[in-house]
C-alpha cells in the first residue's frame, strides 16, 4: 500500500468516524431540545409501571442515545428524583430505543445528506421559534452523520480487499470469528462511547463492500452494545450506590443479552436475512429484534435482576434521602408545600455535605473527592428544575393567597439553593488551580483565616436546615436566628480580610496567593448572600404551614383568574423612547 494512500484511507476514515460521531450527538441535542423539558416528564412518567416504563424509555433512547439515557438516569438517581428499581424498565427501553435510531441511519439517504445539513444550518440559524431552531439543528446532525459515513465508505472502497481479509477473522461464520469480532467491537465501542458510531461504521464497511453478508456485520452489532456501556460506568463514579447500579445493571443486561444473542447466532443467519433484501437493512433490523427480544424476556424478571444487582454490590452506606416532591400530593396543595420545604431541606443538606468536602479537598486532595463535589453540584441542579415543575404544576390547582406567595418564595428559595450549589463547587475548583501553582500555598495563617470562615458558613448552612423543617412552627425566629449568623460570618470575614491584606503589605504571602485567597472570600461571601436571601423569604408573613390545610383536596383547575389579552408591543414601545430620539 503506497503512503499517499495509506495517508488518505486514516484521514478518511477518522475524518468520516468524527463527522458521524459529531453529527449523531448533534441530532440527539437537536431532538432533545425540541422536546425540552418533556424528557424531565416523560422520565417522571416512566417509573409508573414497566409497561409505561419500557415504552417511554424507548422514547429517551430514540432521542438521546441509550447511554446517554442511562447517563440521565444516573443523575436522576443520584438526585434522589428516581430510585434504581423505577429506572431498571426504562433502561430497557432506552436500549430498545437507541436501535430505533439506528433504524433510520440504516436508510440511504446519503445523497441528500448536504441538503440536510444545508437545510437543518438555516433553520437552525433563521428560525426564531425554538422548536423549529432546534429541529434545524436535528436535521444538521442528521445530515451531517450520513456526510461522514459517505466518507468513511469512499475511503473503504479502493482498499477494499485488504479490509476483507481484516473482516474474514471477525467473520461470525465460525464461533471463534463470532466471539473475537463481538470483542473487538465491544472494545471499539467502548474507547468511541458510541454504540451508534460503531454500527455506523460496519454500516459504511457494506456500502464499500468489505462485508457483503449478515455474517459478516452481526459481531458489530451485538459487540456494539456491550462497549456502549462504557458510558455510563464512567458517569456513574462519584455517585450514589442506587446511581452506580444502574450503570452496573445496564452493563449486566447488555452482557447477557449479548450472551444470548451469540447462542442464537444459527437462528439469526437464518431468519434475519428474510426481513429484508438489504443487507443493512438486515442489521439495522437484526440490531432492533435482539434488542426487543432481550428487553421483553427482562420485563417480568425486572425485580429478581434488580435484586442480584443489589446482592452482588453490597454496601453499609447510609442512603442519601430520596425526593419528597410526590405528584400524588399535587391535589392536596398544602401537602405538596409541605412537601417541597421537605425538598428543600434535602437540597440544604447536600450543600452543607458539599461544603463539608469542599473544605477536605482544600486541605487533601483526592479524586474521588473531587468528582463527589462535582456529581452534588449536578444532583442540586437537577433538584432544581423538578421543583420548578412540581411548583408549575401545582400553580394548576386552586390556591389561596398565602399559598400562592409561599410557593413564590419556595422557588426563590430553591433558586438560592442552587446558586449556593455553585459557589461551593468553586471551592473545590479553586482548590483545583491552586494546587497547580506552588507559589500559591498558603501559610499556616491563611489556612487558619480560611477554616475559620468555613465554620461560620457551616454554621449557617446548619441552621438553614433546621430552619426549612416544616414540622416547625417559628420560621420567623429561626430567620432571625440565621441573620444573626450572618453577620457573625461578616465579622470573621472582615477580620480575615484584614489579616490577609496585611500580610499582602508584609509580602508574607505571594500576590498570587492573595488572588486565590480573595477568590475563596468572594465564594464564601455569595453562598452567605443567597443564605441572607432565604432568611428574608422566612421572615415573610406568608412563609407558614396551615396543619387543618394539610388533607384538604383542592380541584385542577384555579378559578379567580383571568388571564390578560395579548399586550400590543407599540402601546410600550413609544413608551420606552424618549423625544429625543424619535
């Protein structure tokens, strides 16, 4: 093989791969977003039963891939919005779903694959509502993945006899081609993390015609599937034990129904070939089938495998809470109040564990540490969109007055919450960076200065916790009780501002040094303003619990309201203007 050639066929191949891998994540993020929010409640919805479950797992996996499904699912998880047994049955259908995707790669559409990336860049670019913008960016994607497997086949086509005889030991014509070709593909899968890149590159093998049977492409497939697991493993560390074993349950059923799918092999070869004249068509189908197949044959056996996943990952850590936002309640509204201070409360205390990490990692790094901070940061935000729509869903009902206002000044306070979140991850990066500056290490002084303010914060954030039970009856006084906690943190930060300032003029410390130490009290002083900012929502006169409210079942609808005709913007605009410059 001439270098020229040799030279062409790599950039081919890896220019092709990364354009199909770009624009099959491209088209994911485009269908995703044009669902929006939708994914949030069509996962709430999946954990009623396993028949709702697999099927609305299908929908996710379609959308967004079935790793990244369980990628999803993970968080949700680990943000106590899902317990491991309710994710177990759309796992399965994410899988089933992520073939459905692979269905329609399977069409050869590649000449109008620049008018879908033509088309799909405009809309993307000129539309203005966001369901067409993000369908544009669908179709880009779209498009984009069936340029790069275009690619990879021309690259194929002239070096199609050397990728023949690559192709004939991995053919599954023999066991020993079967098994090694499902572990290659597995492996491949497993570096790419993309199941669908994989079959998208046997899919471009056919076009060249290096695999001209079913044979020869079904060790992709199936290998395929195992190596896409990767994925969610690597998301799953830091996480919750429930949030490790959907990663882990996902990597067992992938395995054995790959398993299966190797013993049935003989039944394949001589079924798969009948659905379909095209021998792509045939795997995208043989793909589909096994998938199905293996899901169903899971779906009663769903609580014994959730079971043996728990057995064989054993662990006498204390389970973080799971979430209090139940939608039963959402008809009881002082019940579903009740129930989000709850969440609140929840929210508070993986901050304040954050915080607590955050100050371990300031001291000693561990990776593991690190990416704990990271995944409680994840699980805060996550916590925070669940909220905004168990809240938008109960605005539906009838609410009185003080209801009303309370759920106003929940959401800011989850919104506190949140950004609370977010400062105390920087902790961690800040300690990140400093670590990779020698000439930034603090003194004994300045770490003293720093530890003194983590107490007074860790103090707030204690008694922001009890002060979010609603058990309790005096939210007004515990309110009070944080302010005065505040302004105790103001006073030891001021005194360590000054200490830190004058060892600055006493060039005790580098100025480097000082930038970091300013950008910890600049972190510190943000999480105590949005702690001020949930005090004050408590001090509000409506920030209480009605108890003879608390089984009282209101209607969906809210009467009392009507809703305003839609504003003419000129009755505003001219407003806006002043005379000068009309």
């Amino acid at each position: 093989m001439n270098t020229p050639g040799t030279m062409q066929l790599v950039f081919g191949l890896l220019g092709g791969l990364a354009l199909f891998i770009y624009g099959m994540r491209t088209m994911s993020q485009g269908l995703s977003a044009a669902v929006g929010e939708g994914i949030r409640g069509i996962i709430a919805k999946a954990t009623r039963n396993r028949l709702a479950g697999i099927a609305l797992g299908s929908s996710i996996g379609f959308l967004i891939q079935s790793s990244a499904s369980i990628v999803l699912f993970i968080g949700f998880i680990n943000a106590g919005l899902m317990t491991f047994g309710q994710s177990l049955a759309p796992m399965l259908g994410a899988n089933i779903g992520t073939t459905l995707s692979v269905q329609l790669i399977s069409f050869k559409l590649s000449d109008y694959c620049l008018v879908g990336v033509f088309i799909g860049l405009m809309m993307n670019l000129i539309a203005t509502r966001p369901k067409f913008k993000f369908g544009g960016l669908a179709l880009l994607g779209f498009g984009l993945l069936f340029l790069g497997m275009t690619i990879m086949g021309d690259a194929i086509r002239p070096h199609r006899e050397l990728f023949e005889y690559w192709m004939s030991h991995i053919h599954g014509s023999t066991t020993a081609g079967l098994i090694s070709g499902t572990l290659i593909a597995a492996l491949a899968t497993g570096i790419i993390q993309s199941s669908g890149a994989v079959i998208g590159m046997g899919f471009a093998l056919i076009s060249a015609g290096a695999i001209t049977d079913f044979q020869g492409i079904y060790p992709i497939i199936i290998g395929a599937n195992i190596g896409t697991c990767v994925t969610g493993l690597l998301a799953s560390i830091g996480t919750t034990i429930a949030a490790r074993r959907i990663a882990i349950a996902h990597l067992l059923f992938n395995i054995i129904s790959t398993a299966l799918a190797i013993a049935a092999a003989p039944l394949f070869y001589t079924y798969i070939p009948l659905t379909s004249g095209d021998l792509i068509h045939q795997a995208a189908n043989a793909n589909t089938i096994k998938m199905l197949l293996s899901a169903l044959l899971f779906l009663p056996l769903v609580p014994v495998f959730g079971k043996i996943v728990v057995f064989i990952t054993p662990t006498k850590t204390k389970q973080p809470e799971s979430s209090f936002l139940d939608h039963a309640l959402l008809d009881r509204p002082e019940q579903a109040i009740f129930a989000c201070l709850r969440e609140l409360q929840r929210t508070c205390r993986i901050c304040a564990h954050s915080l607590h990490l955050a100050a371990e990692e300031f001291i000693q790094h561990t990776p593991a540490r690190a990416q704990r901070i990271h995944v409680n940061e994840q699980s805060v935000n996550t916590i925070k969109s669940a909220m905004r729509d168990y809240l938008a869903k109960l605005t539906r009902h009838y609410l009185s007055k003080r209801q009303a206002i309370l759920i106003e000044h929940i959401d800011r306070c989850m919104s506190d919450l949140e950004r609370v979140g977010d400062h105390i991850a920087n902790l961690g990066k800040i300690a990140e960076r400093q670590r990779a500056i020698p000439a930034a290490r603090f003194i004994p002084a300045a770490i003293e200065d720093w530890l003194s303010i983590y107490r007074a914060v860790d103090q707030l954030l204690a008694k922001v916790i009890e002060s979010l039970d609603p058990e309790a009856a005096n939210f007004q006084e515990l309110a009070k009780e944080i302010l005065t906690l505040r302004e105790a943190f103001r006073t030891t930060a001021l005194a360590a501002q000054h200490a830190h300032f004058k060892r600055l003029e006493e060039k005790v410390v580098t100025p480097i040094a000082g930038m970091l130490f300013n950008d910890y009290l600049s972190n510190f002083w943000r999480i105590t303003k949005h702690i001020k900012s949930i005090a004050l929502a408590e001090q509000q006169p409506q920030f209480w619990i009605k108890r003879t409210k608390l089984d009282k079942v209101m209607s969906n609808d809210a009467p009392g309201y009507t809703v305003p005709e839609k504003p003419h913007p000129n009755d505003y605009l001219d407003k806006l203007q002043s005379d000068d410059f009309r």
